[in-house]
C-alpha cells in the first residue's frame, strides 16, 4: 500500500492541489465576503468563488494625490512633536492646529500641513518663522498619513457596501505618491462623492449670547463615539438619523466625553431652554441671533442640521444620570446624509483631502465594456491552449508525451485559479496575462523536460530516465530562479496591476518547479521506461 504511494507522490500531490483548487473555486465557505449592506447574492459573481477586478467587471478608477506640503529634514531641536506643530500652526494664518501634523523617525522628520488653503510659499514662510531647520519642501505628506488615508478610504468602500473596491498607494516616476482607488460595479459620481468628502463629523453647540450667536465647537468629535449604529429613517418623515454611543469612559483625573458633553449642554442652558415639545431650534431661520441653545452636526467645516433637544434628554443630563449611558442620536434632514455620516464614523476622517478635480485623474469603464473584456480574455486563453497543445502534437506525435504534457499545463493554470479564489484576489487583465505567460513557460519547461528524457533514444530503464530528467530539471530551474528575479520588483513597487502580473506569474512558476513538472516527469516514468 505505501510503496505505490511513495512512487507516485508527486503525481498524487498535483491531484491534491488540483482538488483544494476546486474547492476554492466552487465551495460556497470561499465565496466573497459579503460587505455591510450588500445581499449575500451579489457578493458570489457567477458559478465560481472568483471575484473580477475593473477590468473585467467595469467601474471606476481613481488616482489622485493626498493635498499638503511636508517639509522633510526637520531639526526639532530636542522639542517634542506637539511643540514643534503648535509652532508651526501659530506662523499660518486662520489654519487650526489639527490641520499641522509632524512624523519624527529613523526614515524621516518631517512636518505637514493638510490645509488646501495654505500655498507652499506660505508653508516656507511659517517654517522659517517657528525657527526650526529643514532640508526641503514637497508637495504631499508624509508615510504616516498616507497609510492611515488609505486604511480610511477602505473603510469607506467597505462601510458603503462597494464590494470588490480597493485602495493602493502608487508612486510616479517623479516621486509623487498618489492613492489609486479601484470600485467595480459602480459608476464615476458615487466614487466620487464618497472620496470628495473628507468625512470629519462633530456637534458643536450654537447658543444666544450678547454679540449675536456664539459657536462652541468640537463638543463632541468622531473620537468621541463608542459605538455608532446603523442609519435609520424616520416613519412618515424624509428626515434620518444615525444611533450612537458617547464613551463615558476617560483617563485618570479627567471627564469622559459623556461627562463633558453633558456639562456643556446644561452649561448652555439646554434644560431650562427644551422644557416641552413645543421648544424648538430657531438656528435654521436665524442662525445669526439664536433664541435657543441648539445642537448643529458639522461635516467637513459645514453645518448639515440643527437641533433642540428633546425635554426628557435634557433633564437626565441636568441630573447627571445621562452620562453614564450615553446614548443619543445624530439627526439629519434626509436618510442619504445619515448613510453618508453612519460611513464617515465608522471609517474615520481623512487626515488630508484627495485632489480629485486638480492633478487627480479618473476612469470609467462601462459594465458591458468589462463583460466584453471578460468574453476576449476567455477566448484569448482558450486559443492560446488550442495553440500550444497543436504545437506540441505536430513536434512529438505521441499522445503518451503530448497529452500529460497539455493536461499537466492546464492544472497549472486552473491552480493558479484556485488561489485567486481562496485569498479572494480579483482578476484583472493583467492577471490573466500572467496566466496565459504562465501557460507559455510552463510547456517550455515541460518541452525541454521530453526532448532530454527522448533525446537519446529509447528509456530503458527507470535509472536512465532519472538521470536526463535532472538533467532537464537543473535547466528548468535555473529559468524559474531567472523569472523570479526579473519579475521581483514588478511584484514589491507599486506600479499598479503590473504587480498582479508579476505576483501570478512567480506563483505560475513556483507551482511547476515545486508541483507540476516533477509531476509530469513521474508521469512520463511510468509511460516511457520499459523496466
């Protein structure tokens, strides 16, 4: 029983990695994750767990830079970051603090500054002003906010339900870093509008004073929030909201921020202000000179709603007991604005605007565009199959060679397959052309394999066969390590789908050093030695 096993174990684990693809390709435990709000349906895309990329699937393309200027070769001179930004703010003119942000390690010490206002001759000037040396400036941020700007616009593609969207960092050959953001399915503008907005969410009060209204803002910010829910609408009412949790919990010595919302409320007179139903917010009509103290819910800089305060929420929080639960909810006037600020909580505020109408460019491709692509890429293979097995039957005419070495070829490619269905990887053009270059090494890999074994005349015995097919196998292998290395730093730079090229052609041929052609030189063994 062991000893068939123990001569055929290259064969049979071609047969293992060709079963394990098949159940990557076609079990329903390996179909796409399904994303938040989307039917479980649509996440699976045809009779296979594969997941299709642009390409093949239509939909847009994004590639823009992150807005700022990064001064690189900072010399802090021994201050700690939070100094050295509140320096550098105070020199630049109506620019908040939040909107100055500094990196100090082994690769860079750097400063930023995020606000599209700010023009790098005036960036120059603050830096010079605050005192602290630096090498140069440059247009972008530093690595720090990149990565964080792309761990948020996932999040963002991912709260939106876009299944299949992804977000990659890209450098130009100039230096330039710029996001690539990539949603099949979906058309320019929702793209669009889900990335324009920078996603910043925070209540701030209006409350009567005797200059007019004054703004008290930041009462609560997107940190603030301990638990968000899912955007509602309001029976009988366009209106919605979105259900969250304020943190009541805090570091030693300090107010959580339920504790000091709640004081800001009653400070602002909130409960003598909402004592019945009738109270309302007069911020809408008279946001200049307001009667009533109101709640405004700011995105990105700009005020969305204004609220009262319903009259049981206000006593709790004039007695105290509302903190400790810290539920309330963010109303809007429309269920759209609550779904785009329910995303906005969830992924984060982006730390800089992407330049999508400036140095940014787009793309879109149409659903029919990508299914016609999908159609080419099928025949595209297919021919390329047809080709080389024709090829290979003209040179051997011996369907013991040819056909082990067609079959061998395929189980390659439909392994490859697999792969991409278990890591859930999307199959773009550039992947299959690495599949088809991986069909063409593969048969050349497997030609030179039979022309050494048959070289010399008949196989006589399985020790002469042994001895050409290591011949062959230490030619074939120096070709992989070749491919590998050429194809290495297509797979590590971020030069966009080149890298899924790269990365399926090195699987292509790792599989056949390690799997595929010792499996078809066993093959051959066993049809080709006489003894």
């Amino acid at each position: 029983m062991l000893e068939p096993i123990k001569k055929n174990w290259r064969i049979l684990l071609l047969v293992a990695v060709v079963v394990g693809a098949s159940i990557a390709l076609f079990a329903p435990q390996f179909a796409p994750e399904t994303a938040p709000g989307e039917d479980a349906d649509e996440a699976q895309q045809g009779v296979t767990n594969l997941q299709y990329g642009l390409d093949l699937e239509g939909g847009t393309r994004i590639r823009a830079p992150l807005e700022g200027y990064t001064a690189t070769g900072v010399d802090f001179d021994g201050d700690d970051p939070d100094t050295v930004e509140e320096a550098v703010a105070a020199e630049l003119d109506d620019v908040p603090r939040r909107e100055v942000g500094s990196s100090v390690g082994e690769d860079e010490s750097a400063v930023e500054v995020t606000d599209e206002s700010v023009s790098e001759e005036e960036f120059r000037e603050a830096m010079d002003a605050s005192g602290y040396d630096y090498e140069d400036v440059r247009p972008g941020v530093t690595r720090e906010t990149r990565d964080l700007a792309e761990s948020i616009i996932q999040g963002k593609i991912n709260e939106a339900g876009l299944s299949g969207g992804s977000v990659q960092q890209v450098q130009s050959v100039s230096g330039e870093y710029f996001m690539l953001v990539e949603v099949p399915g979906e058309d320019r503008g929702d793209v669009v509008s889900l990335l324009e907005d920078r996603g910043s969410v925070r209540i701030d009060i209006a409350y009567p004073s005797d200059d007019g209204t004054a703004v008290e803002e930041g009462v609560l910010t997107q940190d603030d929030f301990d638990d968000i829910g899912t955007a509602a609408q309001r029976e009988g009412s366009t209106g919605g909201y979105v259900p969250v949790t304020v943190r009541n919990s805090a570091s030693d010595g300090e107010q959580s921020p339920s504790e000091s919302f709640q004081e800001a409320v009653v400070d602002r007179g909130f409960p003598s202000a909402y004592e019945s139903q009738s109270d309302a917010c007069d911020y809408e009509e008279n946001p200049d000179d307001v009667s009533n103290p109101c709640l405004l819910l700011t995105v990105d800089g700009e005020v969305v709603n204004s609220f009262g305060m319903d009259p049981d929420l206000a006593d709790s929080m004039e007695s105290g007991s509302w903190a400790e639960q810290g539920d309330f909810q963010l109303t809007t006037t429309d269920f759209a604005t609550a779904q785009e600020i329910a995303v906005d909580l969830r992924a984060g505020a982006l730390p800089a605007e992407l330049d999508i109408s400036g140095e940014g460019t787009s793309s879109t491709i149409s659903a029919t565009q990508g299914e016609n692509y999908k159609n080419y890429s099928l025949v595209t293979g297919v021919l390329a199959v047809f080709a080389v097995a024709g090829m290979v039957f003209l040179r051997y005419r011996e369907p013991a060679v040819a056909l082990p070495m067609i079959v061998t070829a395929l189980a390659e490619v439909y392994a490859l397959l697999g792969f991409a269905a278990l890591v859930s990887y999307p199959l773009e053009l550039a992947v299959i052309a690495g599949f088809i270059a991986v069909v063409g090494t593969g048969v050349d890999d497997l030609v030179i394999i039979a022309d050494e074994v048959m070289s010399e005349g008949e196989v006589n015995s399985r020790k002469v066969f042994d001895s050409r097919f290591r011949r062959a196998f230490w030619v074939i292998g120096a070709a992989a390590a070749t491919t590998i290395v050429a194809m290495s730093p297509l797979m590590v730079l971020s030069l966009g789908d080149l890298s899924g090229f790269a990365i399926f052609t090195i699987l292509g041929v790792l599989i056949g050093v390690l799997i595929t052609r010792p499996a078809y030189g066993d093959i051959l063994r066993r049809l080709l030695t006489i003894r």
